[in-house]
C-alpha cells in the first residue's frame, strides 16, 4: 500500500460508505487494515510511535473487549500527544507500555495472533493515511513474521519495568481533557 499526497483527495469519503473507484484509495487501505485488527482472535500487538487515528484505535479497543490479548508500545513523549489515543487504551484496560530512553521508540508495526505483520513509514494518524508519502506492508510469511514478533516481545519486557512510572502522571491530563 503507497499513500501520497493525493491520498487528501480521498479525505471526503473516509466517513461514509462511498467506494471510490481508485486503486490506491487511502480509505480502502484505511478500512483493510481496520479488518485485519477486527480478525483478531488470539492476540494483538501493536508497537507505534504515535497512534491517533480514531478508527484504529477503537477497533483495538474493540478487539480487547471481545477477548483478544492485547498489548500495545508507544513512544512515551508521542503518548503524551493530545491527539494519541493512549487515555481510550487506558481507561478501556488495554496494557501499553513507555519507555523514556532519550531515543525515540519509532517502530511503526502490528502483529495479528502472530500470523499477519502489518509494517511500513506510516504512523497510524490522518496525516499517515492521507496527505504523507507513506508505506505499509501486510505479510504472513514467517521468515518477515518472526523478528517482529521477536522485537516486540523484547521491547515489551524491556519496556515493563518503566511503564507505570511514566503511564500514571502522563494519563491524569489526558483523561481529564478527554471528558471522561
């Protein structure tokens, strides 16, 4: 999937039901990667640096409701972001994990009950789908499939011992400016 900038061009039917008859549209790429998290079944892990996009995120708040396992890693100065959606995982009970190493947490990749990497330039934002020069990749071939599910699990036990230090001050604001 290559996103451009006029992927804008598709911004006007991204909430409605119109097909555009576009192969590139960024609205079908936008609802294919949509799919692949409401698929999940098993387990879900989703290493962003920043993830605002609304439609994403409440398909990953939705696919922990029905009982899938899911883990989620952010950059812990991106988290902070108004836009990101961390205060919906939060206070949906979905796990995320920060770090704050003075580097930037900058992996851009979900992993769908360890079968389908999704993986590419593009942050899960609006901008991602629909004004940047983008990537993204959906794969089930194991010999792509295993380093990612082998960096997440070990940033995901590197990041454990950090999270909650960082997750607790940086949710407080942000609950209370989402109204909830």
């Amino acid at each position: 999937m290559f996103f451009s900038n006029e992927s804008n061009l598709c911004r006007a039917h991204a909430s409605s039901d119109e097909i555009c008859l576009k192969d590139c549209c960024p609205v079908r790429y936008l609802r294919e990667v949509e799919s692949y998290i409401n698929r999940a079944e098993r387990s879900l892990d989703v290493c962003m640096y920043i993830l605002s996009c609304q439609l994403l995120s409440n398909a990953i708040v939705n696919a922990h409701k029905r009982g899938v396992f899911v883990r989620i890693i952010m950059d812990r100065h991106m988290a902070s972001n108004e836009s990101a959606q961390t205060a919906l995982f939060y206070n949906n009970g979905v796990p995320i994990r920060l770090k704050d190493l003075g580097v930037l947490m900058h992996h851009k990749f979900a992993i769908v009950d360890n079968d389908i990497v999704i993986t590419g330039s593009m942050n899960w934002t609006m901008s991602g789908f629909f004004g940047n020069f983008e990537n993204l990749l959906v794969t089930n071939h194991r010999l792509l499939l295993q380093p990612f599910i082998d960096e997440f699990d070990s940033l995901w036990k590197t990041f454990s011992n950090f999270s909650n230090m960082y997750l607790e001050p940086l949710i407080e604001p942000l609950v209370a400016n989402s109204g909830q």
